[in-house]
C-alpha cells in the first residue's frame, strides 16, 4: 500500500516537473543525438550492471532494473543504501531490503 502510494506520489512530482522544463528536454534531444557512439556504450555498461544487481539475493531481473534507474549502480551502493531510499524505489519491497540489510 505504501508502494503505490509512492508511486502514485512519485508520478505526480515527475508530470509537474516535466511540464515545467520542457525546454530543456528539446535540447536534451539535440545533444542526445550528437552523442550516440557514447550512448551506446553507456547502454552496454547500464546492461553490465543491472545483471551484476541480480547477483543479490532477491534481486530478479525487474527489481535489479528499478534499483540502476533509481541511481544505484553497484551492489555496493545497494548494500550501504539507506532503507528508506531503497524502499522508495517502485518495486522493492520490505522483505528485499531485510535481506540486502542482512549483507552489511
């Protein structure tokens, strides 16, 4: 219930700041253009580390890709997160974080 509450509040922050910046993601999409070849590449690491994420216990492949969205990118940055964080990404819940807690 809290997780949809979260994510219903999350979605709603993002459509006001989406609205509010919508000369900035034009530019975005000009310069996004401009830097394909590294685009590429940073698809291929992005790739490379959501399946490291799957090495945690717990963590399946929808879960790994919520938590590299989210902003963390290493198992590390996982394990020393800090549980509110971790509980605020769309997808994880209370028993995935007892078991990441129990690593540290």
């Amino acid at each position: 219930m809290i997780s949809k509450f979260l994510s219903k509040l999350k979605s709603i922050l993002f459509k006001s700041a989406v609205s509010s910046e919508t000369p900035l993601k034009k530019e975005a999409k000009t310069t996004k253009s401009v830097k394909s070849p590294k685009t590429k590449a940073k698809k291929g690491n992005s790739k490379k580390n959501i399946e490291t994420l799957t090495t945690l216990p717990g963590v399946g492949a929808k879960s790994a890709k919520a938590l590299y969205e989210a902003g963390f990118k290493t198992t590390k940055a996982v394990i020393d997160a800090d549980e509110k964080d971790l509980l605020s990404v769309s997808g994880v819940g209370i028993n995935l974080v007892k078991k990441l807690k129990k690593l540290k």
